[in-house]
C-alpha cells in the first residue's frame, strides 16, 4: 500500500472514529402540527396558552386564535368593529381568577371575558403612558395581576378596572427594556430586562442585582429573553448569544452562577447560545426552545436537542419562540412556521435513519431484526444493508453487499435471525451466513443447493439446524456438516401445491408449522415420523381460505396465534379449529405483518394500521397507533423481535420503534376525557352562558356545541342524548349536535366522550326550558278548566237527557245484539250440515266407483275369450276408465280427510321409525315412473339411520305428494332431488326440483284447502290442491314444520322438519 493511501486510511479511520464519537443514536419523538392550512391567522406564535376550559389560545404577528381540537375561531384588531381585540401583533396570554383572559399586545391589552367572550381594551395606564410591548403578565399566587410593559411594572385594580403603576421612579428601568416577569417560592417577584436580571422584594419592593460571585460581577448585558423558576426555586435565563444561565439562590451567602454554552464539537450541549422560551413539565424535566431547535436538560450539564430537517416526524422550524404543557401533558412548541405538538412521556422509542449522520440507521425502510446474546440488535433495511445496533453505548455498524468477505450478497434484506456466534441474514440473492466476531461473510445460493435464492422465513431449531423458507420449498442447512440438504421437498409435494414457504415456526413439543404465501396453508410437521397434515384456515363467514400466513407464534394452552393478509387467527392444536379476528372485532387492520406474544400469552401484532394487542383477560383489542409514538402506522414483514429484556421491536417503513409491553396503561393515550359546553345557538343567536336557559316556543330549533381538551389524536367519540327525546345513548364523532322543532318543556341535554382504548369519561349535563306559548302556558290552562267546568255545568239537564237517550239506545243495541247472536247459532248450524252431506256424498260416490272398478276387471277377464271385442280397445278403455276411476277416488278420499282433519277427527299414530329408511324407500318405490317421464330422480341421505318417533303411513303420503307435485311441474331433463340431514333433536327433509317454479306472490297460499295455483306462465297441471293442504296439516300433527322455497324458471323446494320426539298435536280447524 502507498504512503498516500496509507495516510487516507488512517484520516478516513481518525474521522469515523471522531465522528462516532460526537454522534449518538437519536430517539425521536413524533411531532403534530398546527399551521395556517389548518387555520391559524398567521404562521409565528409568540404565545401559547390553555385557558381553564381547555382551548388553546395562539398568539400571532397577526391576531389571536382560539382553537378546541375541531375547529380555530380567529381574533383581530378592527378599530371599525367594536368588541375586537387591540392590536393584531400578540406577545403574552394569561386568565385571571374571574375566568378572563388578558393579552398582551405590541400595543395594549386586551382583557377577553371567557364566558361571554366580552372585549375589554386597554391603551394605556391612567396617566396615558400608552402600553408598549407587554411581552409578559403574571397572575400571583396572591391573585394579583401584574403586567409588565416596555418600561414600567403595573398592577390590575379589579375594584376600579384599571392598571397603576407598581414600580415608581426606577432609574434602572429608563436604559433597559423589560422582557419578562415571574413569581418564585417565597413570592417574590423577578423580572428580565436586555441588560440585566432583577429581584424586587413583594414586601418591601426593593430592588436587588444579582451577583454572580465574591467579586461583585453583575448579571449585565446578557439580554435576557425569558426566566422560568423551577420546582427547585432556581432561576433559569435564556439569553440572546450568551446561552443559558442557572442561578441557585442561596440564603445568607453568595449565590451560585451556571453559564451553559453551545459547544459544536459536543452534542451534549445546548444547540445555539440564542435561547428563548423555557418549560419545566410535569415530571420536573427542563425544555428549552433556542433558534437551533428544542432541547431537553438530562441534567449534569448534558442537553438533548430534538430536530432534524430531514425527519419528517420532527420540529417545522427550529426558531422557538413559545413552549406550553397541556392538561393531558401534551408540550406545544411555537415555531416560525407554526405550532408542533409532542408526548414528552412517550414510552415507545423511536428509531430512524438521519442522512447526516452515518451513527444511525441507514435506511428506515426495516426488514428483518434480531437480537444476538450480547444484546446487539441487527436490523436489515429493504435496500441498505444491515446495521448492528449497540442501544447502550450509542453506536451503529453499517454492512453493505459488494464484493470481499466483508459483504453481503445483496442490500435486499428479507429476513434475519441467528445462534450463538453466527448471524444468518435471508435476502433476495441467497443466503449470508455471519461471522459475529470477525464479521466475515459465507454466502449459498441456488449453486450450493438452495432451492431458490429468495430466502423468505427462516428459523434455527432446538437442534442447531437451519431452516430455510423459500418460494419454491425448504432447505435445510446441517449444522454439523455445513452442507445444505432438502429433507422435505417430497413430503410436503404429497400434501400441497404452493412451496412458497412464507413462515417456518417450532413449537413447543418440537412440531414445525409452516405457513404458505399463496394458498395461505397451514403445514404441522413432524420432523421424526416425516408426517405432514394441511390445515385449511376457513373464513367463518364466506367460508373462502386465507390467501396468505405471515407469521406464527405459540400462546398459552396449546393455542397458535397466526397473522394473516386477512386477520389474525387462534388456532387450537389439539382439535384443529379456529377463530378469526378482523378490523371488525377491534383489530386496527387486517393485513398483519408481525406477531409476537407478551409474558401474558397476550398477542400483539404490528399491521398496515397500527399496532393491536389483543387482550385475553378482557377479550378486546386495544390499539397502538402514531399518535401514541410509533414511527408511522404501517409496518413490515419479518421485522419484530421480542428482546432478552422482554422488550418489542418492531420495525416499519419509517423507522424502528422499541417499547416494554409490560408498560400497559403507559403505552396508551388513555385518561377520563373532559367535555366541555361550547355554545347554545338558536335563531342564530350564540349563548356562551349556557345554564338553565329559557327559549320561546318558536325557539325550538337548537344546536350545542362541545369539545373535549385533548389534543393528541383526533379518534375521541361523543355519546348524547336528550332525555325525553332520545332514551338511548347516541354515537358521534362531531362536536356538534342539532335538535329540531322542540316541543316546549324541560330538557336535560347529557353528553360523555370516550377516549381511544376506551376509557368513558363522565357524563356531563346541561338543563334547559322551552317556553310554551301564551295560550298553552299554565295560567291559560287554568283559565281552560274553569270554562269546561261551568260548560259542564251549564249542560248537566243535557247531559241527564243524553243519559236517557243512550240508556235506551243501549237497550236496543242489547237486542240488536241477542237477534243477532240466533243467527249466528244458524249459520254454524248451516255449516256443520254442509260437512255432513260432503262426507255422506263422498260415501255415496266412493261405493258405485267402486263396483266400477270391479266391473273394469271382470270385463277385462271376459275379453280375453275368443268372442270378445278386441282386446287393444277393450284394455284402452279399460286403462282410461281405472285412471279417472282412481283419480276419482283419490280426490274423494282427499275431501274426506281434509273434513275430518277439519272436524279434529283425524288420527295419526307415532311409532318409532327409521325415517332415513321410509323416505328412501317411498323414493325408490316412484323412481321408475319419474324417470320414464325423463327427469332424473337423485336420493342424497347424509346418515343411515334416525330414529323417530312418526307415523310410517302419514309421512310416506306426505313425501309421495311431494314427488308428485314436483314430477308434475319439472320438465323432461330435469332433476328432482330428496335430501334427509340429521339435525340433532330434528330431521330435515328437502324435496327439491328444477322445474318452472312458482311465482313468490302464490307461497303464502300454497297450502290453503282447495287450492292450485294457477299462473299465467305455465298450464295447470291438474290435481285437486288437497294433497299440500293434507300434506301441512299431517306435518303440523307431527309437530313439525313445512315451509317452500321458490324462484320462478329455477325450481322449487320444500322442507319438512320433523321433531326427533315430538307428541302428537291435535288437528287445528283449516
């Protein structure tokens, strides 16, 4: 190697090593955002502020805006439209304890009431020295309010509505401008000028210069921007290019002086030396805005500064010029470009790739993680290698494909995993085996025997072997031999068609289940027997398979959990059965990419819309999304890794996020959400007071508004109802709600919101009266009586003489009624003798039909003789006369039976039978003369035998009329087929034919007596119409049911369902 070479290798290996160094894994946060798309009157917020109800007032360059999570209602200055705000350039915000806001204008303050919204305007003080730049206001412990302006400190006389000055004569005040004021422990009062920090005593109203040593230097010329007193009773500075300054007030002795300074060659240290606003949240935790971005104190002198002009998750702008914590915890960041709203406490860390910085990922496209035993995490990207993460120490190593021992084969990473001291990295050209020490590389593809050099699952076994997942089947590499083999090609070809391998998983007993990319197949394999059994995964609804299996992991109690392109199933080991879990049972989105099981037996998978853990304890979802912290919503394949520690990592298209899922309520934005009332409108008229209001009668028309004060994401939904109008509890994710034509009464409007993971916050409830009009109200109702009563009274002689009347009209209507009744009696009378000469005619034709019969027999014995007429002719008539004859006879049998089923006189006796054997039997025995006919007769029994209780006889007539009514209305070439299913305690029975089917208008009196149905697109039949009439009723005896089912030119179908044990019920009159 050449000197030159030598040199830039050593100033290539001195600068990595500088640039590690100085460089750290970044943890990101997730950033929304307020602008002027949605709404803001003007893009620089100087003043952020949640009032007492929850809206966040934003201070502009041009105006001030209120906004409630929905919608932003603008405030400006119009010197032609009275009740407007001041000047339109806003500097400070702060609400009093009489609920009004005050704002701090360029030029005067405006005092807005908060439950009118009533303008109050202030120019200048009682001496008319106008009110200059009011960058700040402080509301005391005590109550008081103080502003402060360009020059002077004044004091709000409530009294008297107006502002006295508090520090007189103040030669310090005449070279410097103030620029802010703040209260301490101790009360007192501490203010920030462009020179110079000041304590003035609240008693005494000394004023004192702070010292920063023994020797008497002052705290001068640092132009101070802003003082914020911490928890501790500190003071903390920011200045404009002097940095941050820490003052530790001390008692009786000198105070202490911290001086933090930006460093370039430290990231550790605040970002510029301009630092502007300061926080101290909840948790005691500094923030403080600069003209570089916005930083965390870590404490011990170290800073974290959150912003990247190549992240899109993260700050608009890196000029900050306000910060303000929420009532949720929520920290509002107001830039030069707008508002960025951030979860400060977010326990799921984030990871991405920062162009800039070669010490982070190198892509934040992820697939593939592992975590090797010293706790390194290897992350594949799709198109930029791998990188080992080092989370403690800060550190990334970057390998990419290229040639040499050092590469991969491809940056196309696909999967990942490992054991002991080697890494095994799938891609799209074959197989990396890595060597964790030395970091060399042995690479197989198709040439050392891999079946296809797409590696897609991989998995090391108890055994120390490789398994290797690809799209034309499964290798496996012998970890004592190195040598690849293919073990299972011809098992698993006996039992599928699609080898492309999506997922290799062992459980617990040693099986191997494989899950497949295109016919979605679940494969158990036992490796010792070489036994492969194919489940197919069943919608529960459509009954279609599962398109594709994607991951696999192993629950408690013998339960699989896999994650399909179309939900996530629970799969039982033991019998083979599953359920299916989709976006409609909470699930945040069907398409699952990674599985992994918590120390619960609790799944939780990442998706293309967020990350769902399904709870066993609750049987309910609960969902993680972007808002909560994670780098984007959707996620990738084989990226998810649970850690040593019982850390998650799951890895997306934006980055990699990481979280402890034993944090539970942690993780989730979830808290008892406020509703706050907003307005009344009606007529047009707003009503910002809104308790017990009293409307007209014409004012019926009414719509609330409400909001909640979380700001965090945008997935709240409202429950309402109005009582008396809507009983139950209705659903919506407005904040609006509009109620029209109200009948005049009292009203009691409840609302309550519920949170994203469902926590239901308490109801809320606002009382209000529609007024009746004049002659509905009370004291004309009143009035109203007193007429009824004296009319009543007035007419009581026509009202006795009414009595009279009515008491004889009663006398004639009971009569009436009695004459009435006799005739009754006769019709019924009339009715039965009408039943009694059917039966008695039936009896009179059925003898003579009957010697008929005979008769056709003997003169067909006769003809047989030499003598005779011709035998053809004789048997042609003979044949007609015995099929009208029995024709005949049937119908007249028919009528019988419907009068006695009618009179309740028809009997049926129950014996247990084989009703699979009846019904084949009876369908067997008109087989031949169906078929003759050229339809086609199919018996489909599902079981050999069920027992019932039936009556042989009843049932075979029922099913032969069945027959014979289809084989009737199928036309040659059809099919008629008899179905039996058992049903437990009941048996189906289905005669079903494929003729010209009945119109749907005709179903409901199809078994009315004397019934044939006569459409006008086929010819009738012929029949009588009794056999369904005979047919329902021997059904209904039988406890049973009969019911069709028909669809014109398609076919027809008829279903008995028959009790197993059933009694016998009595005939019904029809």
């Amino acid at each position: 190697m050449s000197i030159r070479n030598n040199i830039l290798f050593i100033l290539t290996v001195f600068f990595i090593c500088t640039f590690t160094r100085i460089s750290h894994a970044q943890e990101h946060m997730n950033f929304k955002y307020l602008t002027i798309e949605n709404g803001l009157s003007q893009s620089t917020a100087a003043a952020i502020y949640q009032d007492s109800r929850g809206y966040i007032w934003i201070g502009t360059n041009e105006g001030l805006n209120r906004y409630n999570g929905f919608e932003i209602k603008v405030y400006k200055s119009d010197k032609y439209k009275k009740g407007s705000i001041v000047n339109n350039y806003i500097l400070s915000l702060q609400e009093d304890n009489s609920n009004n806001l005050w704002v701090g204008t360029n030029k005067g303050i405006s005092k807005i009431n908060l439950k009118t919204d009533e303008i109050t305007n202030f120019e200048c003080d009682e001496n008319g020295n106008p009110f200059y730049k009011v960058r700040s206001i402080l509301l005391t412990e005590r109550g008081t309010l103080i502003v402060i302006t360009q020059k002077n400190v004044y004091l709000y006389d409530e009294k008297n509505n107006k502002f006295t000055v508090a520090l007189h004569e103040q030669e310090i005040f005449k070279t410097e401008d103030i620029v802010d004021i703040k209260e301490d422990k101790s009360s007192n009062i501490w203010v920030g000028t462009t020179k110079s920090l000041i304590k003035v005593d609240r008693n005494t109203k000394e004023i004192i210069q702070y010292y920063s040593d023994d020797s008497g230097s002052i705290i001068k010329d640092d132009k101070i921007n802003s003082i914020l007193i911490d928890k501790e009773n500190d003071i903390w500075v920011s200045t404009s290019n002097n940095g941050l300054i820490k003052v530790i007030i001390k008692e009786g002795e000198s105070n202490e002086i911290i001086r933090y300074y930006h460093d370039e060659n430290d990231s550790t240290t605040i970002p510029s030396n301009t630092t502007k606003s300061m926080i101290e949240d909840n948790n005691g935790t500094l923030w403080i805005g600069t003209d570089a971005g916005l930083c965390k104190y870590l404490g011990n002198g170290k800073f974290y500064t959150y912003y990247s002009n190549f992240n899109d998750n993260s700050l608009l702008d890196d000029n900050i010029y306000s910060l303000m914590q929420d009532s949720t915890g929520l920290i509002w960041v107001g830039t030069y470009t707008g508002i960025n709203i951030f979860e400060p406490n977010n326990k799921i860390i984030q990871y991405k790739s920062d162009p800039l910085n070669d010490n982070s990922l190198s892509s934040n496209i992820i697939q593939g993680v592992y975590e090797d035993d010293n706790g390194l995490l290897w992350i594949g990207t799709k198109n930029r290698g791998i990188n080992i993460m080092d989370k403690d120490n800060n550190k990334y190593t970057r390998i990419y494909a290229g040639e040499g021992k050092n590469h991969l084969s491809s940056n196309i990473i696909k999967v990942i995993t490992g054991s002991k001291d080697t890494v095994w990295v799938g891609t799209d050209y074959g197989l990396n085996q890595i060597d964790r020490k030395t970091l060399n590389i042995k690479k197989y593809t198709t040439e050392d025997g891999l079946l296809d050099d797409s590696i897609e699952s991989l998995l090391v076994d108890r055994e120390g072997n490789l398994w290797i997942g690809t799209e034309n089947g499964i290798n496996i590499l012998d970890n004592k031999t190195g040598k690849i083999k293919d073990k299972t090609k011809n098992m698993l070809e006996n039992v599928v068609s699609d080898m492309h391998i999506q997922e290799i998983y062992e459980d617990s007993e040693g099986i191997f289940w494989l899950g497949t990319y295109i016919q979605g197949s679940l494969i158990r394999l036992d490796a010792e027997t070489r036994k492969c059994k194919v489940y197919k995964i069943l919608d529960s609804e459509t009954k279609e398979e599962i398109s594709t299996i994607k991951c696999i992991a192993e629950g408690k109690d013998n339960i699989l959990w896999i994650g399909t392109s179309e939900g996530l199933i629970k799969f039982d080991k033991k019998n083979g059965t599953s359920i299916k879990y989709t976006d409609e049972d909470g699930l945040c989105n069907n398409t699952i990419h990674g599985l992994l099981i918590d120390d619960d037996g609790n799944p939780w998978v990442s998706t293309n819309n967020g990350i769902s853990k399904f709870d066993l304890s609750k049987n309910e979802f609960r969902n993680l999304s972007k808002a909560e912290g994670l780098q984007s919503n959707e996620f990738n394949d084989k990226s998810y890794f649970k850690t040593s520690d019982g850390s998650f990592v799951f890895g997306g298209i934006k980055g990699l996020n990481i979280f402890d899922p034993s944090d539970r309520e942690e993780l989730y934005t979830d808290y008892n959400p406020k509703v706050t009332f907003e307005e009344f409108i009606v007529m047009n008229e707003k009503y910002k007071d809104i308790n017990n209001l009293k409307f007209s009668y014409s004012q019926n028309d009414i719509e609330i508004r409400y909001f909640t004060p979380q700001y965090k994401n945008n997935n709240l939904r409202f429950y309402y109802k109005l009582d008396g109008i809507t009983d139950n509890w209705v659903s919506t994710t407005s904040n609006e709600v509009v109620f029209n034509k109200l009948s005049p009464g009292k009203y009691t409007f409840r609302i309550k919101a519920i949170s994203q993971n469902g926590t239901m916050g308490k109801e809320y409830k606002v009382n209000f009266t529609i007024k009746p009009p004049v002659w509905k109200s009370e004291g004309a109702v009143l009035l109203y009586m007193v007429i009824i009563v004296l009319i009543i009274y007035n007419n009581s002689n026509k009202v006795k003489k009414l009595d009279n009347l009515v008491a004889i009209r009663t006398e004639a209507l009971i009569n009436e009624m009695e004459t009435n009744k006799q005739l009754f009696d006769k019709i019924i009378k009339a009715e039965r003798s009408k039943n009694n000469y059917f039966i008695n005619l039936s009896h009179e034709l059925r003898t003579p039909l009957n010697v008929i019969s005979s008769v056709e027999q003997l003169i067909s014995n006769l003809n047989r003789t030499e003598k005779g007429i011709s035998k053809e002719k004789i048997d042609e008539y003979m044949k007609v006369m015995n099929k009208n004859v029995k024709r005949l006879l049937n119908l007249i049998n028919n009528i019988i039976d419907t009068t006695k089923i009618e009179n309740g006189k028809y009997k049926i006796n129950l014996e247990e039978e084989n009703i699979v054997y009846i019904v084949e039997e009876i369908a067997l025995s008109v087989r031949d003369a169906i078929e003759s006919t050229g339809i086609n007769l199919i018996i489909d029994t599902n079981t050999e035998e069920k027992i019932i209780k039936c009556d042989r006889n009843e049932i075979e007539r029922c099913i032969i009329n069945l027959l014979s009514n289809a084989s009737k209305f199928t036309p040659s070439g059809g099919t008629i087929t008899v179905d039996i299913e058992d049903l437990g305690e009941k048996v189906k029975i289905t005669v079903e034919d494929t003729g010209i089917g009945i119109e749907e208008k005709y179903h409901k009196y199809i078994f009315d007596r004397f019934n044939q149905i006569v459409d006008s697109s086929m010819e009738t039949k012929g029949g009588s119409g009794l056999g369904l009439t005979i047919t329902k009723h021997i059904i209904d005896m039988h406890n049973g049911e009969i019911y069709i089912e028909s669809e014109v030119d398609k076919g027809t179908k008829f279903t008995i369902i028959l009790p197993a044990d059933g009694d016998i019920k009595k005939s019904i009159v029809i």
